[in-house]
C-alpha cells in the first residue's frame, strides 16, 4: 500500500526530530486536555499521560498500516497533523485554560498539608 505522495527524508540529526516529535505530542495533550474539565491535579496528570500515549500508539499504528514505521518523515508528518487538530479542536472551543492555576494552588496546598500532618510520608519522599 503506498500513499499518493512521498514523504521527505529527513538527514537532520535523529535528536532534533525527537525533540520536535516530543514538543508535538505535548503541546496536542496539553491542548486536548484543556478541552475537558479537570478538578485535580491527578486527574490531571492521568489525562495528559493518556492523550500523550494515545497519540504515540495513534502515530505507530499509523505507520505500521503504511509499511513506513522506520520513516521518521511519516512520524513527524503525524504527529503536526495531530497537533493542528488539536490546535483547531481548542480554537473551536473557545479557548478554554490550558492549565488552571487555581487548581495548582489547591494542589498545593493540600500537597504542603498532608506532608505536615505525616512526618513519615515527608521523609521518604525526602530520600525517594
């Protein structure tokens, strides 16, 4: 199976396209995410780690259909192509945060409290 057009071959250096891939999938989980209303920082992080694995799985599925897993062209392409979509989807609603700082603060605090009513928790984490 072969696509209607070709894929450029990229010779720039292997760290450059997975520093531009990775920045990619962030900003399109970020973006995402900002899309659903998330009250905790678990949540949170639960989410983004999600939507960052699901565009990598998405990309290499992709890819393997194609027969061009080993072409870092076609990776690239995938994931711009994800991350203008999930630019639009955030610019169709409306533009919503895409991280609330009052939910860092609450974070926060219940972080700095719970770490003061257990000294123990404060000392593994202080060796973890």
């Amino acid at each position: 199976m072969s696509l209607a057009f070709d894929i450029p071959q990229f010779s720039s250096e292997p760290r450059i396209l997975f520093f531009l891939s990775a920045l990619m999938i962030v900003a399109t989980g970020l973006f995402l995410l900002s899309l659903f209303r998330v009250k905790t920082i678990p949540e949170y992080l639960v989410g983004f780690y999600l939507l960052c694995v699901a565009q990598i799985v998405l990309v290499f599925e992709a890819a393997s259909l194609c027969h061009r897993v080993n072409e870092k062209g076609f990776i690239l392409a995938g994931n711009l192509v994800l991350f203008a979509l999930s630019l639009i989807a955030w610019y169709l609603g409306k533009r919503p945060r895409l991280l609330d700082i009052n939910l860092i603060k609450s974070g926060t605090g219940r972080l700095l409290n719970t770490l003061r009513d257990n000294p123990a928790l404060s000392i593994f984490l202080f060796f973890f």
